[in-house]
C-alpha cells in the first residue's frame, strides 16, 4: 500500500468516526454564497414556513436551512442531518432526489456551513435542543423523519428517543458507532505508531469537541425509540481495511457499531449499501432515496 492510499484510509476513518471536521474533511465548497440572509419569518411572514434557502433565528443564533418539495397534509417533513465536517451543500444533490416525492428539510447545525459558530461547547443535548427549534419552524406540527448521516446519524438516533411525538422514523447512514470512542481505542492501542497512531490522537481530540461545531462526542448506550420505521445502511467497500495493521479490526468494529443502532426500534433493519464508501447519499443516492422513501410510507400508514 502506497502512502497516498494510507493516508486517505486514515482521514477517511476521521471523517467517519469522527464526523467532525479534521482538515482534509469538510465540505470543499464554499457557504458564502449562501442566501437569503434574512430569517423565514421576516421573508415569508410571522408564522409561515421556510421554503428555498433561509436563516432562522434560534436562541439568537442562525440557523441555515434549506426547504423544498411538496407538502401534504399528514406526510412527515424529511430532515436530512449532515455529517461532521458537512453542509446542507454536501447533500443538496440527495435532497433534490427526494424532493421529487417528499417535503424535505436541511440545516447546518452550529459551527458548520453557512450557520453561526457556537458560543461555546456543545454537547449531544444542546444540539438536540437547537434541533428541536429548527423542526418547530420548518416542520410546524407535520411529523419528521429524520435522515442522518455520519455524526448526523448519531445525533438523530440519540434524538428520537425523546421526541417520539415528533419523529416518526429514522434512516441512519452510516451513522457513526454509539460507542465509537471505546471502539477506536480499543483496535488502535495508545502504543500504536505511524498512520494509525496518528488517528487515534486525532480522534480523542476530536471527540473531546476539537472540531468546528465544539460538539463533544461521548459513548452511549442505544436507547429505545419504540416501534418506528428505522433504516440502518452500511457502507459496502471496506476501505478502513487499509489503515495499517489495524484496518481489519476499525472494519469490523464499525460493522457491529451498524448493528447496535437496530436495537432503537423494534422495526429496524439493516442493509448494505453496494459499491459506496462512506457517503452513501453520494456514492449510491439510489439506495439511500429508496430506504428514505420506505421509512416515510411506513411512518405514514
């Protein structure tokens, strides 16, 4: 293995595990042409939703979302959950695809993309709480399905068992392991040198919220969510395989990180996702527009 394909094993094993933000991850494009400026309620008027790109107010900070595709009466509202180091442009291809079908949401959350930085560190909690702000104005009283990828994954399965009443399914790309960081320091040992060892220091600090959205990411158990539709999809080429020497055990551990988010719903599923890497929405948008499409018919019968 050449240097330049370890390498690229070792930042994409941080864009996964960490979702946050380690240079060589972020979203490449620029926000700065993001627009409007001003909040929903100021463009559209006191009350009505968000449609096309806005900035919402919550607790003082903005927010930028995006909005489109059809409204139905009784149809969940889809709210797609960047990954760490994302934007709401990463998966504007994707949510165009649903838009077809589906009223569908995004946002960037505190410190990414075109949204305010955040005023301090941020926990797992607080994210949920500007979440809950944002459904409140571009979902009004529709359910949601809350579609994630990444750490977008992670914060939308650790959301939905406290708003039952509110999300009514979840397609989880990806997500990153509920227990990642005990994952990684368990196959990476601290003695670990060279791409690997590297990875792991760079993981911790991560997590302990050195990345842009201050997010600490701490280990947790699965909580239950209750019976609601819930997709799990995998990535398919095993490309953590080529971290050095520890490669293999990175793969399987974040295959049985796939499987412990099945026990949120007693109506989970798991599927692979053929012929992608880490970005499914990207790699194969067929098979993650499809499980999305199954989750929004489900939660709606």
């Amino acid at each position: 293995m050449n240097r330049k394909t370890r390498t690229s094993a070792v930042l994409a094993l941080c864009c996964t595990v960490a979702g946050a933000g380690l240079v060589g991850c972020e979203d490449s494009s620029s926000d700065s042409d993001a627009k409007p400026s001003t909040s929903a309620t100021a463009q559209k008027g006191e009350g009505a939703l968000p449609d096309g790109a806005q900035k919402l107010d919550v607790g003082g900070s903005s927010v930028n979302v995006s909005c489109s595709g059809p409204a139905a009466d009784g149809a969940p509202v889809v709210v797609l959950m960047h990954g760490g180091g994302d934007s709401v442009k990463k998966m504007a291809g994707f949510q165009k695809t649903l838009s077809k079908k589906n009223r569908v949401c995004s946002y960037d959350r505190l410190g990414a993309g075109a949204s305010d930085k955040p005023a301090g560190p941020q926990t797992v909690e607080s994210s949920g709480k500007v979440l809950t702000a944002v459904l409140e104005q571009v979902a009004a009283d529709a359910p949601v399905v809350l579609a994630g990828h990444s750490l977008g994954g992670l914060l939308a399965a650790r959301y939905a068992p406290d708003h039952q009443d509110k999300v009514k399914g979840l397609v989880l790309m990806d997500a990153t392991s509920p227990t990642q960081s005990a994952d990684v320091t368990r196959e990476v040992p601290e003695t670990a040198t060279g791409p690997a060892g590297d990875l792991r220091k760079q993981f911790l600090a991560i997590a302990a919220g050195n990345n842009p959205e201050k997010l600490v990411i701490k280990d947790g158990e699965v909580r239950s969510a209750g019976d609601i539709p819930v997709e799990v999809i995998q990535h398919g080429e095993k490309y953590l395989e080529a971290v050095p020497e520890h490669g293999p055990g990175l793969e399987r551990a974040w295959s049985e990180g796939q499987r412990k988010w099945l026990a949120i719903s007693s109506r989970s599923k798991l599927s692979t996702a053929a012929k992608s890497g880490h970005h499914i929405y990207l790699d194969r948008p067929d098979v993650a527009a499809k499980a999305t499409q199954r989750v929004v018919a489900r939660a709606t019968a």
